[in-house]
C-alpha cells in the first residue's frame, strides 16, 4: 500500500476485512525519511506523526496482527493477520 499517510490506519481496517487469515498487508514509505523515528520532526509533519501512530499505537497493539518494519530506503512495513 502506497497511499496517503494520514490514512494508513482507515485503509488497514478496511483490507483486513478482506484479507484471510495468515494474508499480509505491505506498507511503502514507513519511516518518511526519518521523521517517523524523530519525535521533533513528528511534532512539525503532520504525516510523519500520522505514520507513527497509526503503526506504534493502532498496529503494534492490535491482538491480531504480527508487524514488522523494515529499514529500507524510506521505510517498509510488514502486517500479518492472525486469526
């Protein structure tokens, strides 16, 4: 998925109803040229902090998912569905 960023979390809920157990979702651009990873940069992109959040809080702590993020290039993310 390479979409806009402030969207991430609405479209991931939306395929995982599509999506069967085991299936995988893949997200481009994950890290926004660092700014994901720094918090001051987060606090002055709108886009970066909506990628932060939407990975570290609506992801990670989703029971039926398995996410892993991948430093290439400007980011690539991983979701794997459970159940």
């Amino acid at each position: 998925m390479d979409a806009d960023k402030e969207n991430y979390s609405n479209y991931v809920d939306r395929l995982l109803h599509l999506l069967k157990p085991g299936g995988f979702i893949m997200l481009d651009n994950t890290l926004w040229k660092g700014a994901v990873a720094c918090p001051e940069k987060r606090a002055s992109d709108s886009q970066a902090q909506a990628l932060y959040d939407a990975i570290s809080v609506d992801f990670m702590s989703h029971p039926d998912l398995d996410v892993h993020s991948l430093m290439l290039a400007d980011g690539f993310s991983v979701i794997r569905k459970k159940n």
